[in-house]
C-alpha cells in the first residue's frame, strides 16, 4: 500500500532510523501492518551484540511507534502536515523471543481509541506467525 518513498513523505526520520520499509494493509484511523526487513547492515548490529545480533528492545518498540505515526498522519489527512509524532507512553511491553539478522518484522497495530489528539494503540511484532514483541503505545501529533 506504501513503499519507502511514501513512507518518507509521511515520517520525518531517516536513515540510520527509519525503521519502516513498507506499509502492506491500511484501515485508515483504525489498522495497519508495516514491514521492517532485518538485514545484518544494520548499524546497531555492531555493538548489539558483537557474535549474537539481536535487535534492540527498544528499537523493536521505535519501529511499531512509527508505524502507528502513520496510521495516525493518514487518518489526520493534510492536519498532520507540519505535524511530528511524540511519544507520551509504553504500557505492558513483552518481549518474548530476539529478532536477528534475515527477520521480516510483520508490525500490527490497533488503535485503542483517540481522544483530545492521543493515540492508544496496541502494537505486536511477529517474525513469521511468532509473536516476538507487544506492548501499547500512547502519542499526540504535535507542532515541530
């Protein structure tokens, strides 16, 4: 539905943190499913962990906040143009099993609800049909 383009024009992020290659199902305001492809070039691989690559927690939890901003920008329309996503919370994160090297990371995300410009998502992270991150999130769209 969204290629790395489309998904440029939409988050502010770049390179090294861009943690969105594709966005693959949309129900603007309400669903989505982004892509990350988990290759060995990414740059925290060289610390995290020198033998054993595993990709950090918390940039598991960056990757699925992004692909909420998306969801919420698209079902924004044109208000969210000078607009930028701030996190306010993560709830009852679980981080069940590492991310590696040649992973897809298949991200689905469920708005909760959106009240008074705060989004409450709930966001799981799946390689294949293993559940390997979950946690719910909670952001405003607000001026840069």
């Amino acid at each position: 539905m969204l290629d790395i383009v489309q998904i440029m024009e939409l988050l502010p992020h770049r390179y090294p943190f861009l943690l969105v290659d594709k966005i693959v199902e949309m129900e603007p305001g309400k669903r989505i499913v982004g892509i990350k492809n988990v290759t060995m070039n990414e740059p925290f691989f060289q610390g995290h962990f020198p033998g054993f690559p595993v990709m950090p927690g918390v940039l598991i939890i960056e990757a699925m906040a992004q692909v909420a901003a998306i969801l919420a920008y698209k079902a924004a329309e044109g208000d969210a143009k000078d607009k930028v996503s701030y996190f306010m919370a993560i709830d009852n994160a679980r981080f069940r099993k590492p991310v590696k090297p040649g992973d897809t990371l298949r991200i689905e995300v469920e708005t909760l609800f959106c009240k008074r410009g705060v989004w409450s998502v709930a966001a799981k992270a799946y390689v294949g049909e293993t559940l390997m991150t979950e946690a719910e999130l909670k952001a405003t769209l607000g001026s840069k």
